[in-house]
C-alpha cells in the first residue's frame, strides 16, 4: 500500500456472497491490504463458509491479501486443512491467511463439539500446519492431530497462520507459535495493551519479538453523518454481542451486572423484540463508543486510530451499520 496506513474489510453474513466479492473488489481498488471473510454458525447468524468466497474472491482480485476470520480447529483434518490452503495459495499467488481459532460456547455444544483442552488443540494443529507448509514429513500422534508419514508434495508460496484470540493465554500461545494473531472486535482499546503484554511473554518463549508478529484487530464500525443513527445501529449489535459472546465483552471490563442483566432480560435467543428494546436501554453511549469505531466518519477515523496506537497492525472495518461503500472510500483516504 506504498505509504498508506494499513487497512482491511471483515466480511460478514448480513452481505449476499456476490455482494461481498463486489465489496473485496472494491476495497483492493481503493488500496485495502487485506479481506477476512467471516465464519457464520447457526442458530444464532445465518450459516457461511469461509473458505468459499475466498476461493471466489482470489479469483476475481490481484492483489489483496485473503484471511479466514476464523474457521476452527475442531472439525476439518489437518491435512485437508493444509491441501485447501495450498488450493487457495495457488490460486491467489501466495495472498491466502489462514484464520484459526477455537469456536466458542455455547456454540461449541451446540453443535455436538467437545470443546476441551483449547490451548493443547490449538498448539498442535498449528505446529502441524506450519509443518506441512514448510514441506516437512510430519508424523505426530497428539491427542487431537494424528497424522503418519504425510506431506505437502509442493511448497507453498505463503501461508501465514494467525491464532483467532480473545483469552489472554490463546494470545500468548500466539505470540509463541503462530505468525499473527487476529485481535477480536468489540473490545476496548485498554483491552489491547494487556493482550500485548501476553503476546509479547509468548514471543520471548520463541527469541522473538512483538514486532515478529502481524496483529490486525477487527473492529466493528457503525458510521453515519447521522451521529445518533450511527450509535444506534451499534448498540444493536453491541446488545446482541452481550448475550451471545459474553466472553469477549468480559475481556474488556464490562461490568459482570450489566451482562447479567441483559442475560436476565432477554431470556434466550433470538429475542422478542420487546425484551430486545428493554435491554437496548442498559446499554448508553459511551459503552458503544468504547468498543465500537461508531458515529460520524472523522468519530470513526479517530477509534482506529486509538487501537493502532494500543497494538493493532491493521484495522480490519468489521461493518455493523451504515454502507459498507461509504466506509471503504473513507479508509482508502487514511485515518
């Protein structure tokens, strides 16, 4: 991006695929580094692949750089993991990202996942990764990665694996073995500086240092020249969030109180929209305007800049209201 700050687009399930590939189109020609495509899981969002539209959208760009944001550890084969990035790598001339994380609750029992020994599941599924990249014969009998005498038969042109971390001992096991991690949104800039601590303890169990490690951060953004339109769209969302990820709100201090009480509230989801309301009302302004880059566009220029300043490499624009074409020509312009 010659001497343009670093900026992505997270792609999300509220936009139709062919939309999004138009979306990725137009945030390469504005100079975005990077697209992250969301992993959707029902009952809560309506269901999306990663791994798909990014085979879609390599197709049709040149240049910008293609993450999975996150898919998770539990449920693909090591190898088949390794033979799809290497798909992707081929055709996208080495701009593929490999976006892991480890699915979180109650989604995990939902869906029939014993989610158990996280930190152990994620060490061994990146060590192997990173091995099959790197062309090694790998044979390993772990207790969630068995493989036996396997390798990659053509070196790839360039796989980063990045750890999808919100837990501050996922982000030092980042800091140890991956070689980025993606920073969760709807945390607080002072979430950050803490994350960076772990990430840096995990660095120097490996001799590296902070600056060895790509940290694009997803941040969710509202923007509209309507300031009070903007907030509104995300408090939704916020709300929302405090339901059905409470532990990413727990990450950045939100009082446990307010969680329960929405928690209280709304019961189960989805939520009548009278319980919806009700609870949008625990929710004021500055806690949106904590976590979220929401209100006039220079409002959300200014929120990014404040998590660039606390650790982030690249913004990724997360979009929770407004038009999604309105945020990618504001950040093509620098912020």
């Amino acid at each position: 991006m010659n001497n343009r700050k670093r900026v992505g687009l997270y792609l999300i399930e509220k936009h139709e695929i062919r939309h999004s590939i138009e979306l990725a189109r137009m945030a390469e020609e504005n100079g975005f580094d990077c697209v992250w495509q969301g992993e959707e899981y029902p009952p809560f969002r309506n269901t999306r692949d990663s791994l798909i539209p990014l085979g879609a959208i390599a197709a049709v760009t040149k240049s910008i750089k293609l993450g999975t944001g996150v898919l998770h550890t539990w449920t693909r084969n090591v190898m088949t993991l390794a033979n799809t990035f290497a798909t992707l790598d081929e055709l996208s001339n080495g701009r593929g990202m490999l976006g892991i994380g480890i699915l979180w609750q109650p989604m995990a029992a939902m869906v029939g996942i014993d989610r158990r020994h996280t930190l152990k599941a994620m060490r061994e599924h990146v060590t192997a990764l990173r091995d099959l990249f790197d062309l090694k014969t790998v044979n390993v009998d772990g207790e969630f990665v068995k493989l036996h005498n396997v390798r990659l038969l053509k070196k790839p042109i360039s796989i980063p694996v990045y750890i999808g971390a919100t837990g501050f001992k996922m982000m030092e096991l980042a800091g140890e073995i991956a070689d980025g991690v993606l920073m969760n949104y709807l945390v607080s800039p002072e979430y950050n500086k803490q994350a960076l601590e772990s990430l840096s303890k995990g660095a120097l169990k490996a001799r590296r240092k902070l600056e060895d490690l790509d940290r694009p951060q997803l941040v969710a953004c509202s923007m509209d020249e309507d300031a009070d339109k903007a907030l509104d769209a995300a408090r939704r969302v916020v709300t929302e969030y405090l339901f059905l990820e409470p532990h990413i709100m727990k990450a950045s201090g939100i009082k446990p109180d307010v969680l329960e009480e929405i928690h209280k509230i709304l019961g189960g989801w989805p939520a009548k929209p009278d319980k919806l309301q009700r609870a949008l009302e625990l929710v004021d302004d500055d806690l949106v305007k904590m976590i979220c880059a929401a209100g006039k566009a220079e409002d959300c220029k200014q929120k990014l800049r404040e998590y660039v300043a606390t650790g982030t490499t690249c913004p990724v624009i997360c979009p929770i209201g407004g038009r999604v074409e309105d945020m990618i020509r504001t950040f093509s312009e620098g912020y």
